[in-house]
C-alpha cells in the first residue's frame, strides 16, 4: 500500500499528525550521540527551521504530544507538537537554523549544514517534535489510525516523562520517503545521529534555511 501526498500543516486544524517530519539537531552545539534515548527534556523558547532535499525513513510511528518548557522570558510554556519517530532514517542535503536576537547586535543565525555531499545524515531511534511541515510525502504499508501505543512498525513512543497519550491516534508506516522538506520544529532526540560534512556558522541578521 503506498500513499502519496504534498502540502503544508499548521495545528489550527491539528492535522499536522498526518504527514511525518523530517530529522533536526536538537541543539546549538551539535554533539553525535552514541548509547541510550533520553526520554524527554524541558523545551526551549524558541523553535528551529529545517530544510532538506530528502528523508529515506525506515519504521515509522507518528502521533501527537505536548512539549513543556520555557519561553524566552523564562516562563512555563507547552507546545502541542506531532511526534515523528523513525527506527533509521537518512536525510539528504540537510539544513538547520536558528535565529536568536541580541541586545546591541540585533539578529545572529546560526545555521548548520550536514549530508550535502555523497555521504547523507543517518540516525536511528529518531524523534522528532513537529509544529509545521511542507513536504512531498510517500508511504508504504502504512496503517493510519492505530493507537499510538499499540504501534509495531516504528520504535515505539518516547515514554518517561512525554506528554502524549498511547490511546490516541497515530499512523505507522514500514517507509516513508518524504521530498522537497521545510520545516518547524520544538526538540529532536536520537540514540545515535551521524552528520557527515557538518558546517556550522553564525551570520548577522537574518539567514533562514527557509
């Protein structure tokens, strides 16, 4: 069974639990992580752009959650989120930013760059927090409307301390192949998360991924 599809998600509708999103870096300073999945963390007050030629996912679960942290002021924050979970994926081409403003200087990005040459991103266990996607988007053997806990096809949930329900909705699918990314995210986690050909810079002002 294959699906096709291509469009953009805002959570308005709350239908961005229908598409599946693509890997990020959770933070500024990257590290490639070997060993066990944290299973959940405080979010910060700012979310992150990402752009990426292609996703290759292999064991995917996606279902909806909540991200609790911070804004930028310090306060207590939630975010309602689309949870994206791949056991292996491999992203092409990918590209991450991230815009903070300082007093004085004004706007800094920092952007990272990663898989543009032969060599893609790998992760595996790969979680991703999703506010927003557009993207061109293909499954196979995909079952849509599952329990999210009761998924067998992807990873399975984070568990811990997420905010999610394992009685509600979730799609699974055995690959999902999704083009032509761009996205918005709150929190990436993954057990192991390979970027080859890394650049990172910071620029003045305005440098989006997207």
């Amino acid at each position: 069974m294959e699906s096709v599809a291509r469009g953009g998600t805002r959570w308005k509708r709350f239908a961005v639990v229908m598409v599946p999103s693509v890997a990020a870096t959770a933070a500024i300073g990257v590290a490639l992580s070997q060993g066990a999945l944290a299973a959940s963390f405080s979010v910060s007050g700012q979310s992150f752009k990402v752009s990426a030629d292609k996703l290759d996912g292999r064991g995917m679960v996606q279902y909806g959650g909540v991200d609790v942290g911070v804004d930028m002021e310090g306060k207590k924050a939630s975010h309602p989120v689309s949870v994206s979970a791949f056991k292996k994926a491999k992203i092409t081409n990918m590209c991450q930013s991230v815009v903070t403003h300082i007093p004085v200087l004004g706007d800094v990005t920092l952007q990272l760059r990663a898989g543009g040459g032969k060599t893609p991103v790998v992760a595996k266990n790969l979680y991703i927090d999703v506010a927003q996607l557009d993207a061109d988007a293909e499954f196979r053997n995909i079952n849509i409307g599952v329990a999210a806990g009761e998924s067998t096809k992807g990873p399975g949930m984070k568990g811990g301390k997420e905010q999610a329900n394992p009685n509600g909705f979730a799609q699974e699918a055995d690959r999902a192949i999704l083009t032509d990314i761009e996205q918005t995210a709150w929190a990436t986690s993954a057990g192991t998360f390979k970027l080859s050909g890394l650049n990172m810079k910071l620029h003045k002002g305005k440098k989006e991924c997207f």
